[in-house]
C-alpha cells in the first residue's frame, strides 16, 4: 500500500473529517489514477485511506478515517446502503431522487440520481473511476432496477485528467422519464438535459413557491431562468393566474412548454421567452411592467471563491433588477447555486441589491437543497444551494395593496 505523507500542520482539516486533501498539503508521495493511498501526518499517523487523483488539484480524497476499514468492494456496498437506507429518513415527496450526493455520503465524487426506474450516475473522480463496475453492481443489486445510465460529462472530470463518458451501462431505451414531483408531473431527459437531467435539489423550494402562490393569490409571475418549467409548473399548479418563464436554452423552453401541456395547464397562462434575463428584466423596466412573484434561479455563476467577486456583482446586478420590477406585498424566491458564495455573503449581496434598488424587503424562508442532498457537519461545501424568500415592503409611507 502506497502512503501520501503530508507537511506539517497540514493534518488538522483531516483530523476534522474532511475529505480533501490539496497537492499542497503533500510533502512527499505518488500513487495511480484512483489508487487507494495510505494518507499520513509529518509523524507518520495515519489520517485515512484516500483515493490518488494525480493530476488534479484535490490530489486526494478521503474514503475511510478508519485504520481497520478496507476499501475493497464490500466497503462500497456498505456505503452505499448506508446511502439508500438514510433516502428512507428524509421527507422527499417524489418518484425522482438523489440517491448518493457524493462527500456527503461518504463517496467523494460520486452523484447518483434516480429518476422512477432509472439511475443516472456521475464518476467525477479518478477513485470513483476506477471503483465504477463495483460501483454499478452494487447500486444495480440493492435497488432492483435495470437501467443505469451514466453522465460522466461534468467538466470537472477534466480537472482530474478524465474524458467526459456517457450511455447505458446497463439497460437501455428511451431515455425521456416523467417524473411524479409533490402534485404535478415533469418530463425530463437523462441524456439531454442538465446534469442528470433535472435539478432535483429545488423540490422543496417548488412546492415552498406552490403553497406561496395559493396562499398569496399570485396573478403575475415570472419564472427568470426557468430551465424545463419546474418553478412554472409549481406555480400554475398553485394557481397563478399567468407565468412568464424565461431561459436561454431553446430545448429546455420546449421541455418547459411540454411540461405546461403535461398537467392539463391551457397555454394562455404561460408566456415562454428564449431570451437572455438579464436583458428582459432591463426590457421590463423600460416597458414599466411588473410582477407579484419573480424566480431567480440563475446557473452557478461562482464555481470557486476564485470566481466570488465578479459573481457577486452578476447576482447583485439581477436582483436589484427583480426587486425593481417586484409589486409592493410581492415575492422574491432569489438562488445562488454556487459553492464560491457562502450564505452569508448571499444575504449581503442581496441586501445591497435591494439598497440601490431602494427596495426593502421582509425575508421569510431560507431555503437550501432538498434534503436527498444532504449536507453533513464535518462537510460544510455541501451547502452550496442557498435560497432566500423576501416580501418586498412598500415605500415609507405606503400600505400594501393586498
Ligand atoms: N429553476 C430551474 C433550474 C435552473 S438552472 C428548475 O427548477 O429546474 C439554470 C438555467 O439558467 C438553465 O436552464 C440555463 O439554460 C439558464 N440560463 C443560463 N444563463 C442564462 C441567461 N443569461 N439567461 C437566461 N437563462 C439562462
């Protein structure tokens, strides 16, 4: 067994449960693609068992924080089930699911999504790579289910020196599926569309925005970034008088049109507009039109604190423009999808959207991903979906309408 030794001080993250190990924690140690390496302090005490990723720079992560655990097929099984069996713990409400959610599950850079009796599996790291036949077997056994699909194209593969890989591995067919979300059904395609398919880590936040619609008596939504129409769904389903879904991808604006007609919605309450968002919003301004419920559900725009400054000014930029064209007593159900932007920075951004806005606003939920995308304590990167519900107030002096 091969063992990575790392410099001084550079154990504490471990020794807090962390999985990552950086190419600069490292003093000295080589291993393969995916190999399973024995990580260790300056002083030579074990840390954990870690998968090699030799050209990335998460050099490796960690399977096991336990010395008598063997990362052998077994291992992989137990994990798995451990994944399966916690799904029956959280209120998920759905026949679409994510089964395995990668660092939090105890399986770094593994996402397995199933969608009624498929399963959608990306390998994003060298360890998982090299672990996919075990990986497949196990999750095909326990479940039950036939057809495993994989989607091996997220382009942190490339970071990790991996080609992007996509198909059946087992089963085959059509891969269109409609899934049965809270009340209402949503097509969905696992070779097409984004990631797996579906952003099955907004359910909570679709049926959050149903039950605001109902309560609320939305007549004017607009639905900005509105991908296959899961927000417009909801929100007809709670009986918004009209949507406007916006998005710049033409097959995920047909997805979304299919997915009106699917539930019986008449096609006059939905507008659907290729376009960019942040363009309509200015155009709405300028036209003087307004909402009483706005979605911004935008694409990660900081994969990296790297990335946070410039993201920062893109989510205040589209915010500021919501919460202008936002009626007073309206709502705000405003996202950031991205790992660089901690929620706290999220709510100050927002904050300072609604001060140049000279909008205030009540917020009235904090949301995060549905709970089949677990985040664990020792693992706070996990939490990279932070949402914010606001009630817009209106001017000093003003009352609301409603
Ligand atoms: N709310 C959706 C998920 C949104 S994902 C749901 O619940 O399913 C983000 C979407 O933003 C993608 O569909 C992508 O096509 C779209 N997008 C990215 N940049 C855009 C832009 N500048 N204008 C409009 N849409 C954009």
């Amino acid at each position: 067994m091969k063992s990575i030794r790392l410099k001084e001080g550079k154990e504490r993250s471990l020794l807090r449960r962390h999985p990552w190990v950086f190419d600069g924690a490292i003093a000295k140690g080589v291993a393969d693609a995916g190999e399973t390496v024995r990580v260790e302090s300056h002083d030579e005490k074990f840390l954990g068992w870690a998968a090699f990723s030799p050209s990335s720079k998460i050099r490796a992560r960690v399977w096991s924080f336990d010395e008598a655990e063997r990362i052998d097929a077994a291992f992989f099984e137990a994990r798995i089930a451990a994944a399966i069996q916690a799904r029956n713990l959280f209120d998920i409400q759905s026949d679409g699911w994510r089964l395995i959610h990668g660092e939090s599950d105890g399986l770094p850079g593994l996402v397995v999504d199933r969608y009624c009796d498929t399963l959608v599996a990306q390998f994003s790291s060298c360890g998982t790579e090299r672990w996919k036949s075990v990986i497949v077997d196990a999750l095909l056994a326990q479940t039950g289910l036939k057809r495993l699909y994989e989607r091996s194209d997220a382009s942190v593969r490339s970071l990790e020196g991996l080609p992007e890989v996509t198909g059946w591995i087992a089963g085959a067919g059509d891969t269109g599926i409609t899934i049965s979300e809270h009340d209402w059904k949503l097509s969905l395609d696992v070779a097409e569309g984004h990631k797996t398919g579906f952003y099955l880590d907004q359910r909570d936040s679709r049926r959050k925005f149903a039950e605001y619609a109902r309560r609320l008596q939305f007549q004017r939504v607009l639905n900005c970034y509105s991908y296959t129409g899961g927000f417009t769904v909801a929100a007809l389903s709670g009986g918004a008088a009209h949507v406007t879904s916006i998005d710049s991808s033409g097959p995920a604006i047909e997805r979304a049109k299919a997915n009106v007609a699917l539930n019986g919605f008449d096609a006059s309450r939905s507008t659907m507009l290729d376009a960019d968002v942040n363009a309509s919003l200015r155009q709405f301004i300028k036209d003087g039109v307004s909402f009483d419920a706005i979605v911004l559900d935008p694409p990660k725009f900081a994969p990296t604190v790297a990335h946070a400054e410039r993201a920062a000014r893109a989510y205040k930029d589209i915010n500021r423009l919501a919460l202008s064209i936002l009626e007073p007593g309206g709502v705000l159900f405003t996202y950031s999808c991205s790992g660089g932007i901690s929620a706290d920075l999220f709510h100050k951004i927002v904050a300072s959207a609604g001060l140049d806005a000279g909008v205030d606003a009540f917020i009235t939920e904090r949301m995060g991903g549905a709970p089949d995308h677990p985040m664990t304590v020792t693992f706070p990167e996990g939490e990279y979906l932070k949402g914010l519900v606001l009630i817009k107030k209106p001017p000093v002096g003003a009352v609301f309408k409603r």
